[in-house]
C-alpha cells in the first residue's frame, strides 16, 4: 500500500516535468523545420537574383527561366539582358519579383527548387509538412528599392505556445551592376 502511494506521488510530480520536456522537444523540431524551410526558400530567392536575365555566363536563363542546351552557354564573359537600360525609371526589383512569381517550379532550373510556387503578395504562407498545427511561416517581400529586394520571415501562431522567430535579408540583383542607365 505504502509503494502505491510513493508511486502516485512520485508520477504526480514526474508528469508534469515530462509533458514539459515533451512539448520543449516538439518546439525544437518546429524551430527546425522553420530554420530549414526558411533557408531553402531565401537560398532559392538568392539563386535566382545571381542569375536573373544572364544570357551568357556560368548559368544563363532563357526567357522562360529555364536552361536548354541550346540556350545553354558557358562563358566566362557574363552578359546580361537588361530590362529596361534606364534605371532611373525602371523599378528592377519589382520586375524581378513578377518574373520569379511567373516561374513554375517543377519545370524550371534554379536550384534548389522550390516545392510551391513562388509569392510575393503580403505575408505570403510558406507550406511546411511537418509543422505542428497552430504555427503559420510567411514572407513578406519589399520591392521599394530599385536594386535589391528585402525579405521578412515570421512565425505566427494561434496556439498557446508561440515560437518567436524573425528573418530579415537584403538581396541584391546581380543584373544591376551590368544594366546601366544610357
């Protein structure tokens, strides 16, 4: 009779301990999975502004976004085609961004590819698979500089146990220093 009670004593007290180290745990991993998520989607973003409108060079883009051998090229001049040459006028961060939402991610060839399709609108979701329920990843992309864009990451949650996490990124567009006003 005395061990039963020890033990319900002792599993009263050792419980609570245990749920808490279960949900700790179940946190990390979340962490994780946004770390990773997060990583792979501004590695994509990143890719994609080094080689945004090369014609030759190391990894030239076709208009369609995507490499073929017979646009395929390498040259160890870089050229590129210029949007518009004036860039007094021209926003090239905002026609970046309209290009990289046209991209269809299972057809093109910046790597690494993206599982989703590409977004810019506000606080656009960004999915993770094993993200537990009541956490929400978005990005936000900021096209107000004409030669770079700035990337935001947040977490958001509806759940009782909110995970802070915020990213920030500057990403410069490649094209820029070759597309010079005339």
């Amino acid at each position: 009779m005395m061990a039963a009670i020890i033990a319900i004593v002792a599993a009263t007290i050792l419980y609570p301990l245990f749920n808490e180290s279960l949900i700790i745990g179940r946190q990390s991993a979340d962490r994780n999975s946004i770390e990773a998520a997060t990583s792979l989607d501004l590695s994509w973003i990143k890719r994609y502004a080094k080689f945004w409108k090369m014609k030759s060079g190391p990894y030239p883009l076709d208009n369609s976004h995507t490499k073929s051998s017979d646009t395929f090229q390498i040259s160890p001049v870089l050229e590129y085609e210029c949007a518009n040459s004036d860039l007094t006028t021209t926003n090239l961060s905002q026609q970046f961004i309209n290009d990289a939402v046209s991209i269809a991610n299972t057809t093109n060839d910046v790597t690494p590819k993206l599982p989703y399709s590409f977004s810019a609108t506000a606080n656009s979701p960004i999915p993770i698979t094993n993200l537990s329920p009541g956490y929400t990843l978005s990005r936000t992309v900021d096209a107000s500089n004409a030669n770079r864009i700035y990337v935001v990451y947040k977490v958001t949650s509806t759940n009782d146990r909110p995970i802070n996490f915020v990213r920030e990124a500057s990403v410069a567009l490649e094209s820029v220093a070759w597309c010079t006003p005339t």
